[in-house]
C-alpha cells in the first residue's frame, strides 16, 4: 500500500511542473480522482457498517425477559421486582401493564447485592 503522504507530495510536484495552458486538464483529471476516492470511502463505510449490523452476532444474555422468568433468576416474587426496579436501566416498560427486564443487566445487579445475613 502506498503512502497517502507520498502521494500528496508526488501530486503537488506534478502541479508545480503542469504548464499553465495543462492546468485545467490536470484539475479535471484530479477532481474526477478525488470524487472515485470519495466514493471508494462511502462505499466501505456503508460496508461497515451493514456488516456491524446485520452480521454481528446478538449477544445470548441481553435477550428481553418476562417478570416471571425475571423473578425466577432473582429468586423473588414478580410482584416484588415490579414494584421495586422502577428506574433501573435493565428495566424496559414496553406500557403500563408490560414490563421486560434485559437478562444481562439483571443478572449484573443481582450480581452487586450483598446476600441478607440471618
């Protein structure tokens, strides 16, 4: 791969040695390269980010949980965690009556209780 700095200067050099009466030839041929390399960057960026959306692989623990299948992993009533999640960003009210609960965040809090001394 060449380097663009080499490339800029070896540019410059053929502008300084263009004769005039070239010059707008030389702008024409440069503007037409400058627009394919414009093009050449959006079309791998588009690629990259395609491929970072559709072909990533989700991630098994950030999976929507119900409250009952919340309150299993917490080993509390749903009820319980309903009532006491609200405001926490693992939390996600879809309406009023439906609440999910993000499985990797909810595992990351139940992982930061201290457990209840008897």
């Amino acid at each position: 791969m060449t380097d663009p700095l080499r490339l800029v200067a070896d540019i410059d050099a053929a502008i300084l040695e263009t004769a005039p009466e070239a010059l707008p030839a030389l702008i024409a041929a440069l503007s037409s390269t400058i627009a394919k390399a414009a093009a050449r960057q959006m079309v791998a960026a588009a690629d990259r980010t395609h491929k970072a959306s559709v072909h990533s692989v989700p991630d098994e623990c950030s999976r929507l949980l119900t409250p009952a299948e919340a309150a299993e992993i917490a080993r509390v009533p749903a009820r319980w965690l309903n009532r006491r999640t609200k405001g926490f960003r693992f939390r996600r009210d879809l309406s009023r009556k439906q609440i999910r609960y993000e499985e990797k965040g909810l595992r990351n809090w139940i992982s930061t209780q201290s457990p209840k001394t008897a």
